[in-house]
C-alpha cells in the first residue's frame, strides 16, 4: 500500500530478484536509496530470486513460463517475459497510479515503453551495461550480426525514454552521438554501500599468494583475459601465486581453457554463497583481479572491493576515472604480457599493494558516495515530474 501522500515510483527490472549479482545489487542499491520521502518506491521483477529481505515492496511477475535461468545473455524466451512484463506494468501503473517509471536495462525499458505508448508518466532508463560489446560475445558463431543489433539497441533503444542514466561518459557520449540531448542524460556512478574493509589472511613463508577474482563467468567478464594472463607469467613466477575464482557457476565453463594452458593445479573454484562467505573468500587474496575490457559499464565487484581498500588490478576502458599506479593497477587486459607484469608487481610488492589498498579507499570516498547517489537520484525525480518530455521519435 503506497502512503496518500508519498509519489509512487516503479522500479522494473526484467530479471530473477535479488541475486548475488552486480546487476541485481545496483537495481537494489538504486530503488533502496531512492525510496526516501516524498518518494515511494516499489520493484517490479520475475516471479523467481533469492529468499531475502527487501527495503521496497517487490511485485513479481505472476508467471514464469517455464523459464527460471539465473544466467545473463539473450534467450528466446525473455522476448515473451518481456510481453508479459509489459502487461504486468500496466496493470500496476493503473493499480497504484504510478507517478514516475524506472527502467533498469534494455528489456525493462522496452517492457515499460510497451505498457505506456502513450508516454503518460514520464519514463527514466537505467542504462547499466551497452549490447554492441556483449551481444558477440554471448553469439560467437553469428558475431557479426550480433555486433550490428548490439550497435543498433544502443543507438536506437534510449531514444524511447525520456531520461536516461549512463554510468560512465564515455556511454554518454555515444549517447549523444545518437541524436539525444545531452540534457536528456545523467552520468551516475554506481553507489557503495556498508562493506566490511579487506583483511587479507596472515601469509605463511615460503606460500603462494593468491589473486581473486568474484562473480559469474559469462564471456563478457573476460576470464579468458585472466587465464591468458597466469599463461603468461615467468615459470618462475607461476609457483608463487594461485587464482580464486570465487562464483555459483559451474566450474566446467572455464575447465578447457585451463586444460589448454596447463593451468588446471593453478585455479581454484570458491562458492560465492552468502555475501559474508563472499569476503572471507577474498581476504584469502592479497588483490583483486577485474579483466573485463569491453567498455560501457561499471563492474559492481569493482566499486565494493575499491570501497573495502582492496587493491585492484583492472582497465582503464572500464574506469577511466581512477588515477592509476595510486587507487588501482590499470592495463589493457586483453593483453596477457601486460597483465602478467602488473600481477608481478602486486605479488612482490606489500608497499604497493599497501598503498593501493589506502588510493582505493580515497577513490570509493570520491566517486561512489551513496549519499550523493541519493541526491542526485532524488533530484532527477522532481526534475522529471516538474518539467516532463516526451521521448523523441526518430
């Protein structure tokens, strides 16, 4: 029940909630900070998701038709859920006389369009990651093809809101280049929330080190960029350091790339499970490794490791914004010989690795304050509700 005086705000989100993901956890963070006075908001998502605890009222998606899948990427299927999406959101938009939509990714935003064509309520797209770097990667035997549509979603698709979010500026730059305004774009980076600092476990004389890596492994995280990286290494290096992979996926999407270059003994597989099993998992690692490249987005594992003044190993495509050698290690990561030299310099060197664990916690502070996410989101609110306009039509 939304309060008489509060202005209802519907989060949609065309994905299994909550989940141990980075898309999921900035959807969270998002509805959970915007709903302050005099704002009311509510998530509407699939019918399937973790069994936990949420600050808004969830309204799930009363069918599933048979799809219940946790994994990202494209899928036959998702274009009927978003059919039905679409009709879930209209109902609730004539149920709970919703004020303000809030798209997160491109198939809510099509699901929200699809429920008001006429553009009612003024629309807001969350824009957390861009289609022409992933679609390929998800469909290699018709790549491209997929690089084409890809392409094609990020110029055309933004075009039916009425404001988008971008995370970064160089995504909002290609906006623009698409024909929108750029008053019709905001550049917000991903918020931190309360996380336990790092506490890397006491290391042994004589042990192996270990570099982490945390989340899913879809293609797009570029895991083939970390295995060729540890391929990469001096031999006499690759006794010294072990690689946890810390994930709920199966172990066998990675397994034959590891065959290939011998590194099977050198990876081990860690269950992400509860957020605290996540963090003690880390703090058996002395940095964190991100080795996606592809642009577009800001990975959510980033932010909460650069916020808990864990040392960082990225790059800079990813973020730009971080002043290198000092809040994080930045390198190309599709190239192994790189990346295999800057994981030397993290295993040998505790001032360094001391010194981006302090730069890591100035750049949470700087960049991803929660408070001025909350501002920032609260005020983009009452501009939309104050001064509406339509979507362009192209």
């Amino acid at each position: 029940m939304t309060p008489t005086d509060a202005i209802p705000v519907l989060h949609v989100f065309c994905g299994p909630f909550p989940l141990a993901r980075g898309t999921q956890t900035l959807v969270r963070q998002t509805a959970d900070l915007a709903h302050a006075s005099p704002f009311h908001c509510a998530l509407a998502c699939y019918a399937f998701g973790d069994d936990a605890p949420q600050t808004v009222p969830l309204h799930r998606l009363p069918l599933t038709l048979g799809f219940r899948s946790r994994r990202s990427g494209p899928r036959a299927r998702k274009l009927l859920l978003i059919l039905a999406m679409a009709a879930h959101v209209r109902r609730l938009l004539r149920e709970h006389r919703i004020r303000l939509l809030h798209a997160h990714h491109y198939e809510a935003l099509l699901a929200c369009r699809l429920a008001d064509p006429g553009a009612r309520v003024p629309l807001l797209f969350h824009q957390h990651a861009e289609f022409a770097p992933e679609l390929p990667l998800y469909l290699p035997r018709i790549a491209p093809l997929a690089a084409l549509a890809g392409h094609f979603s990020d110029a055309a698709l933004p075009h039916l809101a009425t404001h988008t979010i971008c995370l970064s500026n160089d995504a909002q730059q290609r906006l623009v280049r698409s024909g929108i305004p750029k008053t019709r774009t905001t550049v917000l980076r991903p918020p931190t929330t309360e996380v336990r600092p790092h506490q890397p476990a006491p290391h042994p004389p004589g042990a192996p080190r270990h570099l982490a890596y945390i989340g899913n492994l879809d293609p797009y995280q570029g895991l083939d960029n970390l295995v060729r990286a540890a391929a990469a290494l001096p031999t006499a290096h690759r006794d010294n350091v072990r690689f946890l992979i810390i994930t709920d996926d199966a172990p066998a999407r990675l397994a034959p790339l590891l065959r290939t270059h011998n590194l099977s003994d050198r990876f081990a597989f860690v269950p992400h499970g509860s957020y605290d099993n996540a963090q003690r998992a880390l703090d058996r690692a002395c940095a964190l490794v991100v080795p996606r490249h592809h642009p577009g987005g800001i990975p959510i594992k980033l932010v909460g490791a650069l916020a808990a003044g864990m040392p960082c190993l990225t790059d800079a495509r990813l973020c730009d914004f971080l002043r290198p050698d000092t809040e994080a290690l930045l390198v190309p990561m599709n190239r192994p010989h790189d990346v295999a030299v800057a994981m030397m310099r993290l295993l040998e060197s505790a001032s360094l690795r001391r010194a981006l664990s302090q730069g890591a916690r100035q750049a949470a502070q700087r960049l991803f304050c929660p408070q001025g996410y909350q501002r920032d989101i609260l005020a983009l609110y009452r501009r939309l509700l104050a001064h509406p306009t339509r979507p362009q039509r192209r």
